[in-house]
C-alpha cells in the first residue's frame, strides 16, 4: 500500500503528538513511582510502553511516507 504525502504527514503529525504525550506521562509515572502513590505500576508501566510503541511506529510510518512520495 503507498502512502499519499498528506496521509503521510498525517501520520507524522499524530505519531509526533502521541511521542510528545507519552513521554511526558512518563515523567509524571516516574514522579509518582518514586512517591509511591501509584496504585498499579504494572498496569501503567505496559501503557505507558505500549502507547510510546504506538508513536514510534506511526513516526516511522510517516517518514517512510513522505520519503517515498517525494521520489
């Protein structure tokens, strides 16, 4: 499947917002581990690295896009 430039920079776009989100929950879980009033850290640990997956992927996914749509 061949991505459009637009798709492409969609997906960059959102793979970069979801990147930027994640990681600053991930100082807040961190904060919050140390603290110790973070009731499941297991549960929030795999979302947290489930979700930052998510963004690298779709980062890649985009970037890939657009090199291949400027060719």
């Amino acid at each position: 499947m061949k991505l459009t430039k637009r798709s492409s920079t969609i997906l960059l776009a959102i793979g970069i917002f979801t990147l930027l989100v994640w990681v600053t929950r991930l100082f807040v879980f961190i904060g919050e581990f140390q603290a110790g009033t973070l009731p499941a850290p297991a549960v929030h640990l795999g979302m947290v690295l489930i979700y930052l997956a998510i963004g690298v992927y779709l980062t890649l996914l985009g970037v890939r896009g657009r090199r291949a749509a400027g060719r």
